[in-house]
C-alpha cells in the first residue's frame, strides 16, 4: 500500500513538534506550563506543527484535546527512561493496531546504533515497519548512535552512518541529531537518500541560534525539524514558532 506522507508534511516540507522527553529525561525538563500537555496542543496548534509526537499515555489521556485540535497525531512506540545504566535499549509500548485506534497518522521508534542491543530494536522496527507499510502509516526512525559500539567515533560520521541505516532499513523519515557544520549535514542528506530527514532540536540555547541551526538544516536538503524543548521552554513558543515556521517553508535560501 502507498505510504501516506501527505497528512504530516507541506509542499515537501515537515514541522514537527515533539514531546516525549517527559518519559526520556523526566519532568526536570518541565516548568507549571510545559508540564501541561494541554500547553503543547496549544502551541502545537496555534504554530501551525505538521504534528505533535507523543507517547501513547497522553495521546489516550488527552484525546479529546488532541482531536479538537486537529493537529496530525505522530505516536512514538518504544520509549525508555533516563534512570537505566545498561546499554541502550529502547524497547516496544504501543503497538500499530492501538497507535491508530488512538489517532495516529505515522508512527515513531527509536533505534541506538551502536548499543549491544541494536540487533533487537532493529528486529522491533522491521516488524512494526511491515504492519504500518501495510496499513499506509508512515514510519519515522529515530537514530541515535549510542552505547559501546560508537566510543571514539567521529560524531560527524555516525550522523551521516544514522542517516544511511534508516534508508537502508526502509525508513520513510529519519530523525537524527545534529553534528558539524552545513557541509556534514548535506552529506547527512545526501546518506539518507529517498528517506527524508527531519533534525531534532536539542537541548535549549538562544533563540537567534535555534533559528540559524534550522536555516542550517533546511539548506542542507532536509524535509524539516522534529523539535521539543526549544519551542516549548521558549518564552513565547507561539511566536518562535511563527519564526521557525516560516524559515522551515519560505526562508532558509
Ligand atoms: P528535543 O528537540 O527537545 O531535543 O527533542 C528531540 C528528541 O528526539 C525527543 O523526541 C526525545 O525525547 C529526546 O530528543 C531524546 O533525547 P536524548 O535521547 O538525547 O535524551
């Protein structure tokens, strides 16, 4: 079946807002605001997001906001805290069939290359790939190197190595984070090939930097950004996200 990418991208091109670091990092990333998944419906709807990424709790708790919004619904299927010391390993906690009773137009999964548990996401991933293809879901990879495997190795290297894998695993969008300059994120691009790219945002910095790293990333090739703390820790998250909009659709030449 034709994977349906049209409901969470423009002309091409894809904001997404993301927020599963409450299960990823824990509420230290949250203030009496953020902390509310109805805040971030709020922005994800009034900045005009492609759609907003949640676990599968919130997408069932908060249904009722989340579909009065009519922002598309991305749900990220495994997810892990940041409380284990083993290897990295982010294993399933919704599957297809209930992300889709729940709402959702794609799907989301995490894969650490480089952790002695990669074979195991990796196997998870290609069999909710096949069920999402099936039903014409798209899949979004989340791919970060991480764990033993990746000690010593360049970081430039392993986000153009991130970007190929999730071609070569059939990936329709991969999510990765950025390294180097714009020159490692076109090859990055150019690694993943016909699977789109979308950068995550990363830890919060200043604004003006925020909005140069995405002008970074759209003239690089990529299909757009994934981001989290940096629209919703913001001041005012509906005007920056007005501003990175627009560079992620008109101004990044
Ligand atoms: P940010 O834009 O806030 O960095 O979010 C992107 C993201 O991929 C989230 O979806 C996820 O919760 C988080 O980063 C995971 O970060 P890490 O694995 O580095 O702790």
């Amino acid at each position: 079946m034709k994977v349906k990418l049209n409901k969470i991208m423009t002309k091409g091109k894809a904001f997404y807002l993301a927020y599963d670091q409450g299960m990823e990092h824990g509420p230290v990333e949250f203030n009496d605001k953020n902390v509310d998944p109805r805040y971030i419906i709020e922005i994800a709807q009034k900045g005009k997001f492609n759609a907003m990424i949640f676990q599968k709790g919130i997408a069932e708790k908060y249904n009722k906001e989340i579909k009065k919004s009519k922002v598309p619904l991305i749900i990220k299927l495994n997810g892990k805290t940041s409380l284990s010391q083993t290897e990295p390993l982010s294993k399933q906690i919704c599957s297809v069939k209930e992300a889709l009773k729940l709402g959702a137009v794609a799907v989301g999964y995490t894969i650490y290359i480089g952790s002695d548990y990669e074979n195991i996401m990796l196997k998870e991933f290609d069999t909710i790939e096949k069920e999402a293809h099936a039903r014409g879901i798209p899949v979004i990879a989340w791919i970060y190197p991480r764990g033993k495997g990746v000690k010593g190795k360049s970081p430039v290297e392993l986000m153009a190595y991130a970007a190929r894998v999730g071609l070569e695993i059939g990936a329709d969008i991969v999510k990765l984070k950025r390294e180097g300059d714009l020159h490692d994120l076109h090859w990055t691009v150019q690694c993943a090939g016909k699977t789109k790219v979308v950068v995550a945002g990363g830890i919060k910095e200043e604004e003006g930097a925020f909005l140069r790293d995405i002008r970074d990333v759209m003239r690089a090739g990529a299909m757009g950004v994934a981001v989290g703390r940096n629209i919703w820790k913001a001041k005012n998250p509906f005007e920056l996200s007005k501003r990175a909009r627009e560079i992620v659709f008109n101004k990044y030449s």
